[in-house]
C-alpha cells in the first residue's frame, strides 16, 4: 500500500492514501447526510403518518344538509394545492386511532368532535356563537419536529375552513345591508306617496267643509221663511180678502223660497261624490287600527334594535350614526301616528255621513220643485175665496214642517261641517307624519352601503383575512440551514484531520528549520484536505438545493476558505493544549449547532458563538447564498483567524523545540 510522506498522530506509521480519503469524506459524509435528512422536510410530509377521526355530527339549516366534520376531513386528507406534499392520513375510529397512537402506527391523532358542525354554524341569528374545536395529540415518541408539522398541518386546514365560514357569513352580512337599504328605499317611496294623497284628501275634506257650511247657511234661512210664511198664510186664513192678498204674497214667498232653494238642492246634488273606496278604506282603517298601530310601533322598535346592535354586526360608525338618527325620528313621529290611527273611527264615521250629501241634495231639488208647484196653485187658489182658506191652512201647516226640516237640515249640515274639519285636521296631521317618517326612511337608505355579489365576496375575503404574509418560506430550517449544515460538517473534518495526522512535526525539536516552516509543514496536508472537503460539501449541496452558477461558485470559494482556515485553527488547537484541544474543538462545534438553530439561545451562548472561528464561516456561507451580504467580512474574519491559529502553532512549535534532559531521557510522546 502507497504510503505518504506525513506524520500520523499518536504513531509512527506513515499516513496511507485510505487514511486521506477517509478524511477526506468524513465531512462530505456527515454534511451529506444532515442535508439529505434535514433539508426541506416539507417535499416529504407523507413520510409521517397521523390518524384522523370524525365524530361531527352533520347539521341541516334551512333544508340544507352542512356535514363540516367530513369536510375538514376531505381537506386535510386531500392536502393543499400550494403544497407539494401531505401527511399520510388515515380516516380512523377512536379505538384504532388509540391503539395506533400508542404502537407508533400514527405519529398524531386529530379528532373532530361531535358538535364541531353545529358549533362552526352557530354564528347564525338566534344562536349563541361557540367557537369550533378540533383535538390533536401526538405520540408521546414522536420526533422533535413531529409535533409541529402535525400541529401547522392542521392548524392551516382549520383556519382556511374557518376562513370559509367567516366569510361566507360576512359575505351575507354584506348582502343584507344591500337588501335593508332598498326595502328601505322602497318604504320611504311608500311612505312619501302616502302623504302626497292624504294632503290631497285634507284639501278635498276643507274644500268639503266650506260647502257644507254654505248649506247649513240656506237651510237656515229657509227655515226662517217657512215659519214666517207660515204664520201669514194662518192670519190670511181669517178673512177672505185678507187671505187672497195674503195668498199671493205667500204664492209670492214661496217661489223666492223655491228659487232659493233651488241653487242650494242643485249644489248639493253636485257636490263631490265620495267614492266607496275611501268609504271602505276607512272602514278598514278604523277595523284594524289596532293592528295597523301594532305595526308602526313594531316598525319603530325593530329599527331602535337595529340602531343599537349595528356597531355589534360591524357597521361603520357613520352607518350606526345615521341608523340612531333614523330610529330617534321615528320615535319621535310615532305618537301622532299612533294618535291619528285612533281617531280612525270617528274619521270613518264622518266619512261616512259625507257620502250622503249628494242624495240629501236630490231630497232639496225635489222640494224645491214642489214649492214651485205650491205657489202656483196659490195663485190659483187666490181666485176662490171659500177654497182659498183651506188651502191655505193646509199650507200653513206644511210650510211649517218645511221650517222645521230646513232647521233640522241647517243643523246636520253643521255638524257635518265640524266633522269634516276635524277630517281635514287630522290628515293633516296623518300626512305631516308621514313625510317625516319617508325623510327619515330615506336618509336610513341612502346611508346603508350597497354591494353587488362580486363586491360583497371581495369585500368579504378581504375582511375574513385583513393581513396577508407575503415571502414567507416554507422550509423549516429556512435560508440558514445549508451554511449551518456545510459549516458543521467542514468544522469536524477539521477535528478529523487533526485526529489523523500530526499536528506538530517530532522532529521539531532536532529540526534546524525554522519554526514557522515546521508549523507550515503540519500545516499543509490539513489545510489541502480541508480545501477538497470545502470542494466536495459545496457540491453535495448543489446536488440538494440546485443553486445558479453564479451563486453556488461564491458558495464554493467559501467552502474552501472555510476548510483552510478551519484546518488552522484545528492544527493550533492540537498544537498549543495537545489531547485537550480535539475537546474544545467538539465544544466549539456543538456550541456553533446549538446558537445556530433558533434564535432563543441564551445571550450569554450567542454571544460567545459569535467570536469563535465557525462564526466568519458561517456568516459569510450566508451571505454567499442569500441576500444578507456580509461575505467580505466573513471572509476577513477567516483569514484573521488563520493568521492567529498559525501564529499560535508557530508558538507551540517554539516551546516544543526547548526541553530538559530528563524530558531527553524519557521515551518520546505522542503529540
């Protein structure tokens, strides 16, 4: 077997080229392995098995079967589409999932509870909103890093199902202001034409008033001419000359009367007929004022309730304060409606006795037209003395009747006119509130917002997740675990070196050659086989995270600095505290894995990591392959540190070439 020209620590035997190549691999080795059993553990999720169990039972919601627990299910078997690969899932029972749990069949246990679907609903009007659970456990063997791929695995299938859920729910939400604002609109359009036609209806009701009271005026005054032409017509009847004079004055009055009361039977008969309709509407009115009460002051409360749950149901602040403003007027308002819709009856009553004026009126005409037809058979009544006196009693006797219907009729009639005022009063008041109740409707409408479909989804996925997370990686070691790997891996197989061959030559202390050439001729082998390991690292990790050229060359150079330097270090680790000094360098590696993980590593640890020689290595291996720069100074710090390790070797090499002469009696020990 070739043997090479270089000393062998702890004996005498030349160095083989086995013994080289060993060195050699044993970082390509371990950097090899950590890579290819660390690296992006995502892309291989489905080498860990976990048991899922679905005890949800299924809800049904307005006809609507919702089974949420075999949706989650589907999710968190079927995986994501963002995600390469999945846990290996499989649909369990209770019993078998535990058994499995417990023999290491499945690495975690996620069950679905029974009232998963009726909690994740429950944000539903009516209910009382519970938060859905789901239940993980993991094998009390799991590996280190089980537990929480398990636990991001499932925590992501639940949120984006929550995700859902929220904004589905959102998304209605959304779509109800939408459908409030125009029943709104609607209702204060309903509203506004209600009062436009009860302020018409006042002015009908005065205009109404006004003719009645002009008929209460003539049925007055002809009350006042029947009597006294009634009380002629009897003095009349005493003497017959006297009476026919008499009768045809009273043949006279009577046609003044009937043309009198002519014009006032022709207005009646005019008069505006009331149509059955508005007869009938307010029959129904008065019927059901109670109920039509009932529903204003409903109306009135459920927009108060409105108002007070809006910041609740998450409306803007200027929505709650347009809501408040609208049910303040309604309230507001609510008593003179109320108010009105009692006086229903009495409105529909007078009503009512108004739709009668125009047979009243035809009542008139057809006394007036027998007035005319008593005064011209006074006339002719005037020419028969004997027959003239008992006509003319009977006369008297009918005159009188008409005085006291006209009075009766002069009576109604102002009653009517009362009526009809009240009538006017209270349509007034009927239409004044109704247009505060549409104003207030419609500032209710114009300030709800209004959404389409696609609107209200966006607006709805945005709300459901307001914060998104851009870049975030999905390899668990992140950026730093190639340079952390690569690292650790270069620094043992310095340690390795330095275990194998000789870090001071023996024969330094025979040697005529200068110290610094002793050290650099212990130095040599080591620093050329940690330039073939940087080489080899670099390249099994291009084999696993296939950088670009450019990248993986600076990469490279690092690694072999790297090598160099840690083979320096190593060599005056040996060299300056001999055995000891392989024992520091195993701390230096461990210290360097242990700050280089996780960022919750004691101050006092990072702290000391900081100044070791991995430190510069591994910053400027950073800076090599991502964007945190610091590579120059990496590079410096490796090059400071070689210089002092060579510097410190030189030294060693200088006490190991002064010694006693009982040292010289004594047989030669290893380095």
């Amino acid at each position: 077997m070739t043997r090479i020209p270089i000393e062998r620590a702890r004996a005498r035997r030349p160095i083989t080229w086995i013994t080289i190549v060993g060195v050699v691999l044993l970082p390509v080795v371990i950097g090899g392995l950590l890579v290819a059993a660390l690296y992006n553990p995502v892309e291989r999720l489905e080498q860990v098995s976990a048991a899922v169990v679905n005890d949800d039972e299924p809800v049904t919601i307005d006809g609507q079967y919702i089974p949420l627990g075999r949706q989650l299910t589907a999710g968190l078997v079927s995986g994501s589409d963002d995600e390469a690969s999945n846990l290996t899932w499989t649909i369990s029972n209770t019993e078998d999932a535990a058994a499995g749990l417990a023999d290491g069949t499945y690495s975690a246990v996620v069950t679905i509870p029974s009232d998963f679907s009726a909690a994740a609903t429950s944000t539903r009007p009516g209910q009382t909103p519970q938060q859905a659970t789901i239940e993980v456990r993991t094998a009390p063997d799991a590996l280190v890093v089980d537990d929480a791929i398990t636990a991001q695995v499932t925590r992501t299938a639940a949120s984006l199902m929550g995700d859902g859920l929220s904004q589905a729910y959102l998304e209605n939400v959304f779509l109800g202001f939408t459908t409030l604002g125009d029943q709104l609109g609607e209702a204060a359009d309903g509203a506004s034409t209600w009062a436009d036609g009860a302020r018409e209806a006042a002015d009908g009701t005065i205009s109404l008033a006004d003719g009645v009271r002009q008929l209460a005026s003539g049925a007055g005054q002809l009350s006042s001419g029947a009597g006294t032409w009634a009380a002629g017509a009897a003095s009349a009847a005493d003497g017959l000359d006297s009476w026919a004079a008499g009768a045809r004055r009273t043949a006279s009055g009577v046609a003044t009367i009937s043309s009198q009361l002519t014009p006032i039977a022709d207005g009646l008969a005019q008069a505006p007929q009331i149509p059955q309709q508005v007869v009938d509407a307010a029959q129904g009115l008065a019927a059901n004022s109670e109920q039509i009460q009932a529903t204003v002051t409903d109306a009135a409360d459920r927009l108060s309730a409105l108002a007070a749950s809006c910041a609740e149901e998450g409306g803007s602040a200027e929505l709650c304060a347009a809501l408040e403003q609208v049910a303040a007027q309604a309230n507001d308002a609510l008593p003179q409606v109320t108010g009105m819709i009692g006086q229903s009856q009495a409105i529909a009553d007078g009503v009512g006795g108004l739709a009668q004026l125009p047979a009243l009126g035809a009542g008139l005409q057809q006394m007036a037209a027998g007035l005319g037809e008593a005064s011209a058979g006074m006339n002719a009544l005037a020419g028969g003395a004997s027959e003239a006196a008992g006509g003319v009693r009977q006369l008297a006797d009918g005159a009188s009747g008409i005085a006291s219907g006209a009075s009766g009729l002069a009576s109604g009639a102002a009653g009517a006119a009362d009526g009809a005022d009240a009538l006017a009063s209270g349509v007034e008041q009927l239409a004044g509130g109704s247009d505060t109740l549409a104003s207030g409707l419609h500032q209710a409408s114009d300030s709800l917002p209004s959404y389409t479909d696609d609107e209200a989804q966006s607006l709805a996925e945005v709300v459901t997740t307001p914060v998104g997370a851009d870049g975030a990686g999905t390899n668990l070691f992140g950026a730093s675990a190639i340079p952390l790997l690569a690292m650790v891996a270069l620094w043992f197989g310095g340690i390795a070196s330095y275990i194998a061959l000789q870090a001071v030559p023996r024969s330094a202390l025979t040697s005529r050659r200068p110290s610094a050439l002793l050290a650099l001729r212990g130095l040599w082998p080591a620093a050329a086989i940690g330039a073939v390991q940087g080489a080899l690292v670099a390249g099994v990790v291009q084999l696993a995270a296939s950088y670009d050229a450019g990248t993986w060359w600076g990469f490279a150079a690092v690694c072999v600095l790297a090598g160099v330097a840690f083979a320096a270090v190593n060599q005056a680790l040996v060299a300056v505290f001999g055995g000891a000094g392989r024992w520091i360098a195993t701390l230096v590696g461990v210290l360097a894995v242990a700050t280089g993980i996780v960022s919750t590593a004691p101050q006092v640890l990072a702290a000391v990591a900081g100044i070791l020689p991995t430190a510069p290595a591994y910053n400027s291996m950073v800076g090599a392959l991502t964007a945190a720069g610091g590579v120059g100074a990496g590079v410096a710090g490796m090059l400071i540190w070689s210089v002092l390790a060579f510097g410190a070797t030189v030294l060693a090499v200088v006490r190991r070439r002064t010694t006693s002469a009982r040292a010289l009696l004594a047989a030669p020990a290893a380095a």
